[in-house]
C-alpha cells in the first residue's frame, strides 16, 4: 500500500458534522478509534441555521445554535478527532476496506467502519426573502421554535400530515395558526385534518402560495405577500412567524443503489441500533430519521452509531 494511501485510510469515518456525526466523534475517539469527521459543505448541519437553541438539554438559558455546534466540535477535537472539510462524490461499499472520493479534491480515502451522518434538509419556497430572514420569524421546524411565538399569529406553509402536525403544535403558543396551501383540500391523513379542523386557533387559507416574507427593514417577519392561484389576487397577511412545512429531504442521494433506502429516502436502520444493509456501515441522525428530527435525538443515535461501530469492528479483530 502506498504511502498516501496509508496517511489516507482510517479506521472510522463519519460523514456528517451536525449533532449526530459529532456526537459519534466524540464516542469513537474516546474508544480510541481515531475518527475522521468529512464535514460537507454545511458544516455543523442545520443547527447552524438556527438563532436560537432552547430545548437541549444542559443549556439552561439556551444558546445560539453555531455556537452549540462550535462546542461539538470542540470536544471532538479533544480527542485527537480529524476534519476534513469537503463533499464526498462517490462511494463504494461493495467490499472492505470501503473507499470513497472527496469532490474536485481527487483525493481517495478508505476506512474500515462508515458512519453516515448526512442529515436531512428542509424543503424551502426559494424565496430571497425567506432565506434572508430564517432565524428571524423563518423557520422549518415548530417543535424547535414554537416557544418564541408566544401570543403572537403565525403561519404554516403546506397541506400534509407535517404541515398539520406543525398547526397543532403552534397552538400551544401563539393566538392565531394561519395555514396556506396552494390547493383546496388538504393531503393529510382525515385523522390529522379532523384535529385540525376542529382546533379554533387554526384558520385555513386555500389556493394560495407565497410570493414574498415581508419583515420591517429586514429585522423580522411581519408579513406575507400572498397570491391566490385561481383568481390572481394579491394580499397580505399580518404574522411575526412563517414555519415552511413541505417536507424534508434526506441528504442521501450518494448512498441510492449503495444501502437500502425507504421511498423517501431515508436509510433504513435494522431496529433498535444503526446497523444499515451493509456491513460496516452504520446511519445516525435526520439521514435515518424522518419522525423526531431533533438535535437531542440526533445526538443520541449518533452514540449509537459509534458504539455499533466500535463493537463491529472488535468482533471483527477477535474473528
């Protein structure tokens, strides 16, 4: 084996620096596994497009979430974890050592044990507006930042069991739900509409899109410029929030045809643990997840993921 290819294989390599892929950092090097954590070109995932963390545990008077995610990765490092900043193209799994090729880095790495910890990403409209005040009344994800809308109108984007789920969960906080969907009937599940339906805090607004998140001087959100798609009208609608609930991706596009994926995209795990289809290769985090989606859940199967991958590896020694 050559020389660079020596200085390039390791033992554990963990795709993914969001809660999860740093959570199994930390875990595989402190069992002395000596990860290499490629981080993407989003490192620290989405956490590191949130203002505010509220809900992790151990952070009392919460914390902005580039920070929470400069923590993780501080204490990766400790350990003696390496990063790599790139995308990897490529991959094949076919056989062992398993190897994989960094994007216009022409650079070949292989390892003995995968963890993938890609994460997932939320279905945005596009909109200049929207991206310019996420953080600032935009937001994918009521669970995480409901609280902050207390008393306060909202709206939800979408019309299926999330964009439901979403309503219903914004109840608890804010005086008025306003949900938009550009047909006239929802796709949700009849149990998800009739909850909704019967909520009163929960208004219905058909046939329209988004055109633009409007906010006072780009401080925050105090509106949306509405557009009705079967008359062509135009309104605006009052609200200090916007959560955009059209679904999620799974950034898992690398790993189609490599793993057994669901029909959304998710990888499938073997229940109660990481282990994926492939031997050696263990998925944590929102890749594998399309239920909670939270950075503390995340955390938690991204210890999983290095703990299957620790003992996989010492059965494979005691072999």
């Amino acid at each position: 084996m050559s020389e660079k290819r020596q200085q390039d294989h390791h033992r554990v390599i963990i795709l993914g620096s969001g809660p999860a892929g740093l959570t199994a950092a930390i875990y595989a090097a402190r069992a002395d596994l000596h990860p290499l954590v490629v981080s993407g070109n989003e490192p620290g995932g989405q956490l590191t497009l949130t203002t505010e963390v509220d809900n992790y545990p151990g952070y009392p008077e919460g914390i902005q979430g580039p920070e929470m995610m400069e923590q993780f990765r501080a204490q990766a490092e400790r350990f003696n974890t390496e990063f790599r900043t790139g995308q990897v193209e490529s991959v094949e799994l076919s056989g062992r050592p398993f190897h994989l090729w960094l994007e216009s880095q022409s650079r070949e790495l292989s390892c003995d044990a995968l963890i993938v910890a890609t994460g997932a990403s939320a279905r945005w409209l596009g909109l200049e507006s929207e991206t310019a005040l996420r953080g600032r009344g935009v937001s994918a994800c009521a669970t995480c930042d409901g609280f902050f809308f207390r008393e306060r109108e909202v709206a939800v984007v979408g019309g299926g069991d999330t964009a439901m789920e979403e309503a219903l969960f914004l109840t608890k906080f804010a005086s008025k739900v306003h949900v938009i969907h550009r047909r006239d009937e929802l796709r949700a599940s009849q149990f998800m509409q009739q909850r909704a339906f019967g909520n009163e805090k929960i208004s219905f607004i058909w046939d329209s899109v988004v055109g633009e998140v409007l906010s006072a001087e780009g401080d925050a959100v105090t509106g949306l410029q509405l557009r009705n798609l079967k008359s062509g009208a135009c309104s605006e609608l009052s609200v200090g929030g916007v959560f955009m609930a059209i679904g999620h991706k799974p950034n898992t596009d690398l790993f189609r045809e490599k793993l057994e994926l669901d029909d959304m995209g998710y990888i499938e795990v073997r229940a109660g643990s990481t282990y994926t289809s492939v031997e050696g290769v263990f998925a944590c985090g929102d890749a594998a997840d399309n239920n909670y989606r939270q950075a503390v859940t995340a955390a938690g199967t991204g210890c999983m993921a290095a703990i299957d991958a620790e003992r996989w590896l010492t059965e494979r020694e005691d072999e």
